[in-house]
C-alpha cells in the first residue's frame, strides 16, 4: 500500500513538473542547433576540461544529449545539458573516489539493517559479480542490475527500474 501511494506521489510530481517545464515562454526554450557531431563531455580530466565543457554553448549540449540518449525526455536532456555547463569537477581524492566507484566502503553496507535495494547499471559478468559479492553483506538488502540501462536507469529503461522498485516498495 505505502508503495503504491510512493509511487503515485512520485508520478504525479513527475508529470506536474514536466508540464510546468514543457511550458516555458519562447525566449527561454531552446533554440535548434547546429552541432558539432560529437562534444566532449567528461567528468574527469585536467582542470581545462571542465573549465571548456561549461563553454559550450547550450544549444550544442543539448544537440549532443538528443544523439547520445535518444530514449531520454527532452526535460532529461535539458537537465543534463545544464548539468555539463554547472559541473567543475572533483577537487579532492574523495571526490574522485567517491565519482569513479572506488571509494572504499568497508563493512558500511553490513551496517544497514532496513530493507534496502541497490539499482545498478547493466555491467560485464565480473563487474556484476563484484557487486553482487558487496551487496550480499546487507542483511535485508538486495542488488539488481538494469539489464541495457546506463547511468541513468530511470532513463534508459524506466518500464524495468519502475517494475523493480514497485516490487521491492511491495514487500515493506
């Protein structure tokens, strides 16, 4: 019942916040693009990388969002287009292990004694194996990997990461 409701609740402020973003005056839409083929956008790199991503022009972050996620919302494209020009980098070793998945971890997952998921990325054998072996710590917890999805789950296969949560969400 409680995830029923969580999940409603979450539609509807999706939805609302969509239509409220799909219904920007002119001057604030964006503006159709000739974009290069291919932009580089890193999250890692000299200090210059960030520092020549967030001068791009929008237009153009965008372009590149269409093309290299085309199942993704234009409101999701947006988003992460504004995200490329905000974003400076990691400015610490923590940071950096904390944004590439090496952040050492240790026995913090033993510690979460709730019901838990972990959603993940479609990986290669090894790498699902090497989840798989730190998720298996928590003691109500459980680990599921989006088969064909990337980074964004929501986004590449939201039929199956909604599928995954509305089943875990049952069983509280």
């Amino acid at each position: 019942m409680i995830g029923r409701i969580l999940i409603r609740s979450l539609g509807h402020l999706l939805k609302t916040s969509f239509l409220r973003l799909t219904h920007l005056p002119a001057s604030t839409q964006v503006r159709p693009s000739i974009a290069p083929d291919r932009l580089s956008v890193n999250m890692v790199g000299s200090p210059e990388t960030p520092v020549a991503q967030n001068n791009y022009r929008f237009e153009d972050l965008v372009a590149t969002g269409r093309r290299q996620f085309p199942k993704w919302d234009s409101v999701d494209v947006y988003y992460w287009a504004l995200s490329k020009k905000q974003y400076h980098g990691p400015y610490t070793s923590e940071a950096w292990q904390a944004m590439s998945g090496t952040m050492r971890i240790e026995n913090a997952l033993a510690k979460i004694l709730a019901p838990a998921i972990i959603l993940k990325a479609d990986a290669l054998p090894e790498v699902r194996k090497t989840n798989e072996d730190a998720a298996r710590v928590m003691p109500k917890g459980k680990l599921v990997h989006i088969d064909g999805a990337g980074h964004n789950l929501h986004h590449d296969q939201l039929a199956r990461t909604v599928e995954v949560l509305q089943s875990f969400l049952s069983t509280l």
